[in-house]
C-alpha cells in the first residue's frame, strides 16, 4: 500500500529532505559562499567575487529567494552578459504532479495530466499549460497573475495550444515561468551533471522522483529529470552586456521557447548548462514526456527585451483582434494587416492566419503610406509623407519574416504608392511625384500622377498616366482618380472638380471596387457638420461621398478619439483607419464598418500609423469554387508550430510535382540526410519532423504516386523504432490540425485534376520566409544541419515496446508491404533507405533512439531484405548497418541524425546505387 502525503506538508518536507541531505549532497559550497570552479560548468556565473546569495525563502518554502549580489551570468555562448538588479524566488524542484492535480481541480481548464506517481515532475505540458498553472497557483495563494489573455485554445488532448493576446506583466509580483537568466544564475553555482542529474546512464530513460539529487544550494534537478520551459522567446543572442534581460521581444516564425537544462533520456556529456534548445524545436505548443518546469515568483523590474540585433524593445504593440475576430466580422480570417510604427519608423506587419504576431522590419528606410498587394505577397511604400513637400522614394518588399526581395523605383520623387490591377490582370503600380498641398491650380498641375508596371519582383519603365497629383485612389477604368491634401480634387469625366464645397480635406481614398466612393476626413467644417446634423471636431468623423460627391455617410469617432490616416480596404463596405487620443497618440488601428457605423479594434500601441489591410478574395485567382481558409492552408501555426516544414514541402511538391524524378519520404532522419543535390536526377527532400511510416503512406497514397507522373525512385526511410507509432496519434499532429489536409481529402485529393487556382492558393497560404528559402527551398527540402559527433551515452527514450507496440509495430509492417505490392506496375522503383544512427546503440539493446528490440530490428531487417526477391522494383539500402558503418562523428548531428556533410555521403552513395539501376 502507498503512503501518500498531504499536499500541504509536500513543500515542507522537500525543504526538510534538503536540510538533511545538503551537506551530503553535490558539492561542498553552502548557501552564500561558493568555491570559484563548478564542476563541468560550461557557462557558470562569470564575477567569482561577486556572488548571489541563495537562502530558503521564508514566504515560499517550495522555494529559494535569491539575491544576484551584482553577479554575472553568461548566456549561450557566453557572448551575452546579463546583469539581475533585483531579487526572486525560483522552485527547489519542478512542478510535481501533486502540485499539478491540487490545482487542477480548483481550475478545471487546466490540461489533465495522468502521473502515476504523485512525485514525479509533471510532463507532456506546454508553454501555455505552464502559463495557465502559474496564474492558477498564483490566484489560490493570493497573489495577483503575472499573465492575462483574451482566450484560450486547447487541442483534442486537452493541452493549451494558444493564448490568444497574452501579455506577461512583468511589474506584477507573482508566480511565472523563470527566464533564462534566472534559471542560468541559480543553476551554475553548483552546477553538476555526473552526481546531481538524472540521465541516460541512471535514470532508465523515465522521469524520476523529484529532489532525489539536490545539489549544494539546495536545488534539484536542474542538471536533469526534465528540460524545462522557460518564459523567453527564443532569439539570437547578442555580444553585449545587458540587464534584466527577458529574452527576445517577440516569437520567431516557429514560435520557439528557450529550454534548459538536461533530460533524463540525454547522456550526461550532452547535457550543457549553455544549451538553450532540444533536438527538435520546441515551441509554445510543444508537450513532450520529457520536459516539464519549474515556477519563478517575482516582479521584474524595467525588464529588457532585446533583439538579434540588439535594439531594445521600447514600444509593444498589443493585438486586439486575431483569426476567429476577422472571421467573425468580415466572413474571411486570411487577412493581413501592415502598418507604420512611429515609435521606430518601421514597417510592421500582422498575418492573421500565420499565428497572429507583429513582425517588425528593422532597417534604416523610412516608411510611410504602406499598401499590401493584391495578392497578400508583397507591400510598397514610401519614404514621403502626404501634404509636405520633399523628396521621396517608393519600395516593395515581401511580406515575409524578413521583409526579402527589397527593390527600389527608379524615380526622381516618388509618393503614396497604390497597387493597379488592369483588365487582363497585369499588375502595376500608381504614384504621384508629388505629394504637398494641392490648394493651387498651377501648382497642382505642375505635378503629375505615374503608373510603373510590376512583375516577377521588379519594377518596369514608369509612365505619366494624368496631370496633376492624384495620390488618393486611381480608378479601375482610369477615368476617376483623387486627391486629398488641403483640397478634395476628384478627377471624373475627363476633367478635374473640387468636391465638399471647397472646405479642407485629408486623408482621402478611393473605394477599390467599381462605385467610386471616396472616404476622406475634414476638419469639422460647416458642410460636414450640416449633413451629420450635429458639430464635431477636427478628424472625428469619416465621411464618405458617392461617385458624384453627394456625401453618404458620416462615421463618428470612438468617445475620446479623433481618426486619422483613413483608408478604403479590399473589402466592400470596410474601412480602417488609425485613433487618435487626447494626447495627440495614434493609438489604435480600428476597423470601420461604413455601413452600420461599428468600428472594431484591431492593434493597440504608442503610434500605430497609416494601415492597410489586405482581405482574401471570395473569389481567388477568378475560382469561386476554392474555400480561401481551407485550400492550402497545410500549417496551423498555433497548433502545428514544431512541423511547419511539412507545410514548406508540400508547397515544394506542388510547384514541381510534374517534374520530380526521386522522391525521399520519412522523418527528419531523411529530412536531414537525404540531399537532392547530389542526385543526379531532379529530386525533392520530403521528410519532416513527425513524417513516421504511417504519415509517409498517407502522402505516397494521397499525393505522391497520383500526381508524381515523372517519378523513377522512391526513398522511403525505414526507421524501425518509429514503426510502433500509433497512426492516430502521428496522423493528427501532421495532418489532422490544419484545415488544407481535410479540404484535399474533400476534393478527393484533386486525382482527377489539379486547378491551377488551387496551386496558386498553396504558394499564398504557405508563404516562404527569407528563413525558410535559405534553410529548405534553396536545398530542395533538405535541413542541412552542423556536425556535433554522433554523442556518447545514446538517448533510449523508450526501450521496450507494450503488447500494443507490437501490434502496431506489425500491422506498420504489413501496410509497408502492401503498398510495395500495390507499385509493382506503376514505373518507379522503391528504395528502403535505413538512415544511419549512433555506433554506440550497438553497446545496447535498443535499435535507436525511440527504442524497439534489436533482435525485433534485425529480423524486421532481414524480412525487408528478403522482399526484394519478391518484389523487382524493391530494393532494401541499410546505411546503418546495426552501428558497423563508416559515417564518422564529423558526419552527424547527434544520435541519430546526420549533419550536412553525412548526407552528402549518403547521397552519393544513393546516387551510385540509382544510377547502377538505371543500366
């Protein structure tokens, strides 16, 4: 019978057990003093003299109060020194699973977590669980929460998945997750992998009781049971001194987490105080068996964010609306919205169904007046404001992560570009050379109004389509254009009129269909007022005129706000415009919508300038039929994060599936060691991370053998430690999550034939960033990743396998086998590559890194072999050989994948083999 002990005495007796063992324990360093080396230390804090002093926190048993005392702590490489000016608590051990139900059941939105035992640390949690649990424990003690959010999302495990709008509130003086300087600082003063970590040499590859190691301080577990979560996003690190740094201002494209710390499952000379990620991204969303956390208490004062750059982050703009919100009030959530931040003078932008973040542009150019192309891919802009005269220059640029594809115009002077679409579908560019005052006649058709065409990322040979500055709009036809700077001009019929009695006028746009209505804003001037029946002051209504100026519409600001930088969007009866507030802020970006007056709030931040947002047609690339958040979208960045690259192959397949003569499918074994450079027929890298037997058939059934028409080979990974996977449970972490699998499945995976509307929509649902090219596109799909040896203790993160393992294990066998059959007559041949893995797996009894019996391998392997009799068209490739293979330490990554310079040994080797069956 187990003794199980009160939760309210768990933290007490944790502390008791450490008084106990402390002296026994680690090292021989007590609380405030400590020898000047750490044992296998590899980033301890860098000022010996000056040391923290780390007690027992008298408020908080579960956990030790810690003073900086002016010590230094290096992160990553060591290149970044943060200094912590203020004192904090960290937890002696992880999170337990009894802390963990003694919240869930006050708190019931929590994920459940099945423990067996009450000890261990809770795991298969993600950032956002950890999130939801620290605001929880925080509210049950009292103390107010560190996070808030708009809405959480939760996957069908029940894990949070999102937090739509979260915010952490580092001036509040609560329970949260600890940044990555803290933990560095707590865990290098006595930082000791051999005696104080759960590894792979003791630990059997499961999670273990917490504080069965606790070192010198009184810690536990820092130097391994789980990797834990940290608060910071994950970002490059800068050469530089810094205090309370908080990690980077905002999620990189993958929306990764810092971790720390070693895993049970790692050997020990693996495991590094300095690492700052695990072997496959860990995002937001990410839940592993291995990786829990620990809680941090405390208010951080003038915390820092900071970039790779190493700007600090100063301005923060806060989304007020997301995916399900532009959804809901417009009917379609693929959306984007671009702006100017006044505070930085840069572009910002915001892709509504890619996660929902603001991705800021830093550079040197300013920018104004930005509009997002037709087709949501690109952005111009230029450098001169609306109503001053000066130079200016207009750009384009990609609307990606890294803002890519930067070209210039090459033009005098350049102002308020917009985007020109003609009848046969070419696109172009409209702009002004000129863009002051419009008061004057002579002055005004002085300047002139240009139209530069646009193609293939670069600017053709301007020329002047109108007399006079028409920056407000440029109608379809050519035959309708505006002006609002001082005056309201309206080119209309072949001639130019002034419109609203003359009075003053900005900030004017032409409606982007065929009605010609024109929003502008005055300044609460007698013809405005008589038709909105009431007074108002400067820029606090939108008003709107027909084609023939007869004003329609007059759209009162929110209570305390003015408008200003108004603009038509592509979207019929939608405006958005920026608020202005008593102090002179543009604060907000709103949505208005003309016909009920509604405004919806969209960004929030210091000076949010000129907006543009960008809508999916309902009818894209001219076929009503495609659903525009269905078709393509194979990437659902909230819930899919980890397995984005899955997305970027299946647009590479698409653009070149009537091409593709060698296809390798599998896991991120293949995804880093297959290299279709060094094949000599074109060939595409289609393995990702989760890409197990039962995802590679799905796409061989589904998308691969119907549509590759050219294909000659087939390299299909054979991993059998991934064959005891669970297709469920692979199947709907690939594809069940994003709404492009099921919409192919719908359209019975386009066999009978493939809309080119369609493959357009995969290149604008699944964008490349400037990453993704230099990563993935430029090889061809293959991940090409450092050299760091195959390791020493090789990671086992299951040994054996349940009777339900086997099960599966043979029924992945068996549908392997099928589908061989199922080819014989299609005209390709299919290789069954076995991906090399660490040596030292020799030295055990498990096949590789996710286990499965080396005997059960073995016999498995044979069996393969022995199909090729069988089966001409079928040929068994064993790189691994059971660890007597020649891939040296510089041919790998680690356990069990290769670097870049072992897949190109690989693939030669491969390349060898087709062309020998090519005879």
């Amino acid at each position: 019978m187990k003794t199980k002990i009160p939760r309210k005495n768990f933290g007490r007796l944790l502390v008791g057990l450490l008084f106990c063992v402390l002296w026994g324990a680690c090292s021989n360093s007590h609380y405030e003093e400590q020898e000047d080396s750490v044992a296998d230390a590899d980033v301890p804090a860098v000022d010996s003299v000056k040391v923290p002093v780390i007690r027992v926190d008298s408020l908080r048993p579960e956990m030790m109060r810690i003073q900086p005392n002016g010590a230094t702590v290096l992160l990553g490489d060591g290149r970044m020194r943060v200094n912590l000016d203020y004192d904090y608590s960290l937890g002696i051990h992880e999170v337990t699973c009894a802390e963990y139900k003694v919240v869930y059941k006050m708190e019931p939105d929590l994920f459940y977590s099945d423990c067996e035992q009450d000890y261990l640390p809770v795991s298969k949690v993600t950032y956002y669980d950890a999130v939801l649990f620290a605001n929880a424990y925080g509210r049950i003690r009292g103390h107010d929460t560190v996070y808030v959010y708009r809405h959480p999302v939760f996957n069908s495990t029940g894990n949070c998945v999102n937090l739509e709008g979260l915010e952490v509130r580092t001036d509040v003086d609560g329970y949260r997750l600890p940044t990555e300087a803290e933990w560095m600082l707590a865990a290098s003063q006595a930082w000791d992998v051999e005696r104080c970590s759960w590894n792979a040499s003791n630990s059997n590859f499961e999670p273990r009781l917490v504080c069965s190691f606790p070192d010198s301080i009184g810690f536990c577990d820092l130097a391994g049971n789980l990797l834990e979560l940290t608060n910071d996003w994950l970002g490059d690190l800068v050469d530089t001194v810094v205090g309370n740094y908080v990690g980077a201002p905002t999620s990189n494209s993958l929306y990764e987490k810092v971790v720390k710390g070693g895993a049970m499952l790692q050997g020990s000379g693996d495991i590094k105080l300095s690492n700052r990620k695990d072997v496959y991204p860990v995002t937001a969303s990410t839940n592993l068996p291995y990786m829990g956390f620990r809680l941090a208490f405390g208010k951080i004062p003038e915390a820092v964010w900071m970039d790779e750059c190493g700007d600090v982050a100063t301005s923060f703009i806060k989304l007020k609306a997301f995916y399900s919100d532009i959804r809901e009030v417009i009917g379609v959530g693929r959306a984007k919205l671009a702006f100017r931040n006044d505070k930085t003078g840069n572009l910002a932008y915001v892709d509504y169904s890619n996660g929902a973040r603001v991705v800021e542009f830093a550079d040197s150019i300013p920018v104004y007046h930005p509009e997002i192309s037709p087709d949501g891919m690109k952005v111009v802009f230029c450098t001169g404001v609306e109503g001053i005269d000066g130079e200016s220059s207009v750009y384009v640029r990609n609307l990606d992560a890294s803002g890519s594809g930067l070209v210039k115009l090459d033009a005098k002077n350049a102002s308020i570009p917009r985007w020109y679409v003609d009848d046969k579908g070419d696109t172009s560019i409209v702009y002004v050379d000129n863009v002051g005052d419009n008061s004057d006649d002579a002055v005004f058709f002085a300047r002139s109004t240009w139209m530069v065409p646009f193609a293939n990322g670069k600017f053709g040979k301007p020329k002047k389509v109108l007399d006079g500055a028409y920056h407000s709009g440029f109608g379809r036809k050519g035959n309708f254009a505006v002006s609002g700077a001082r005056k309201l001009r309206v080119y209309a019929n072949g001639k130019d009129e002034i419109w609203y009695d003359g009075e003053q006028a900005c900030n004017a746009s032409l409606s982007k269909d065929s009605l010609n209505q024109v929003l502008f804003l005055d300044f609460g001037g007698a013809t405005g007022r008589k038709f909105a029946n009431e007074k108002y002051g400067v820029h606090e209504r939108v008003l709107v005129a027909d084609s023939t100026g007869k004003l329609v519409k007059a759209i009162p600001a929110p209570k305390g706000y003015s408008f200003d930088h108004s603009e038509w969007t592509g979207r019929e009866n939608w405006a958005i415009a920026s608020l202005v507030n008593s102090n002179g802020d543009h604060s907000k970006i709103v949505l208005v919508n003309v016909l009920d007056s509604s405004v919806v709030e969209l960004a929030e931040g210091d000076e949010v300038w000129h907006p543009s947002l960008w809508v999916m047609s309902d009818e894209p690339f001219g076929d009503i039929s495609l659903n525009v958040d269905s078709a393509g979208m194979y990437w659902d960045p909230v819930s899919q994060s980890g397995v984005r690259s899955a997305a970027l192959k299946m647009r590479m397949f698409w653009d070149m599936h009537d091409s593709l003569e060698v296809i390798a499918v599998g896991s991120s074994r293949a995804e880093r060691g297959f290299d279709p450079a060094r094949i000599s027929r074109p060939s595409l890298n289609f393995g990702f991370i989760g890409g197990d037997s039962w995802a590679s058939l799905y796409l061989l059934d589904n998308y691969i053998v119907p549509h590759a028409r050219a294909l000659k080979y087939l390299i299909i990974e054979i991993s059998f430690d991934l064959m005891k996977n669970a297709p469920i449970t692979r199947m709907a972490k690939v594809f069940g999550l994003a709404p492009g699998y099921a919409y192919d499945k719908e359209h019975g995976f386009w066999k009978d034939s493939v809309p080119d509307a369609f493959l357009r929509m995969v290149d604008v649902n699944v964008c490349y960033s400037n990453e993704d090219s230099l990563n993935y596109v430029d090889s061809r799909g293959l991940l090409k990743i450092e050299a760091n040896g195959w390791g020493e203790e090789p990671a086992i993160l299951v040994d054996t396998m349940h009777k339900s393992g086997n099960v599966i294990y043979a029924r992945s066998l068996d549908s392997l086998t099928a589908f061989i059959d199922s080819t014989q007559n299609k005209g390709f041949k299919i290789i069954g590559l076995i991906y090399p893995q660490s040596p030292e797996y020799a030295k055990t009894g498990s096949f590789g890194r996710h286990g499965v019996r080396r005997s059960v391998a073995i016999e498995t392997a044979a069996y393969l072999d022995s199909l090729a009799s069988v089966y001409p068209h079928f040929i068994l490739m064993d790189e691994n050989k059971f660890g007597a293979h020649d891939y040296t330490d510089a041919m790998a990554n680690d356990y069990d994948h290769l670097s870049a310079l072992g897949a190109e040994h690989l693939s030669a080797r491969l390349d060898s083999l087709i062309k020998t069956l090519d005879r």
